[in-house]
C-alpha cells in the first residue's frame, strides 16, 4: 500500500480507512482473507499495535470476521 500518513491525525484511523477502500474497490472481496496485523503493519509501516486496532475498529463495524486459527476475513463490503 503506497499510502503517506499524516501524522497530525490518528494513525489507525488512516490505515482503516485505507482497508475499507481496498474492500470497497474489490481489492480485498468479500471471503478473501486479510493480512495479519503485523503483515499491514509492516505494509504500511506503522507498530502493530497501531493496525491491530485498525482491525479491531473494522471488526467492530463489522466488515471483517476472525475465526480462530484461521485469521480474518472480509465480511461485507462497506456502503
């Protein structure tokens, strides 16, 4: 992802903003699986911390899905 970050905003907001575009655009498809926290973290170069809750804030909107020992997935694409 060749994003620049704007660091007078929050980060994570920025690289789930990011994810919601590449699911909205068919980049990541509904059932496609998604890069593990620290793939995006080093992707998009920030701490890991900082992409887990970029994911924690998609699963709470409820465009992905985790399933345990599997990893995460896209649920639906966004509106």
């Amino acid at each position: 992802m060749s994003y620049e970050l704007d660091r007078t905003r929050p980060v994570w907001r920025q690289v789930a903003a990011a994810v919601i575009t590449r699911i909205a655009e068919g980049e990541y498809p509904v059932g496609a699986r998604m890069p593990t926290a620290v793939a995006l973290s080093t992707e998009v170069d920030v701490a890991t911390s900082t992409a887990q809750k970029a994911m924690s804030h998609l699963k709470a909107r409820g465009l992905i899905r985790s399933e345990v020992g599997l990893g995460s997935f896209v649920a639906e694409r966004p509106e």
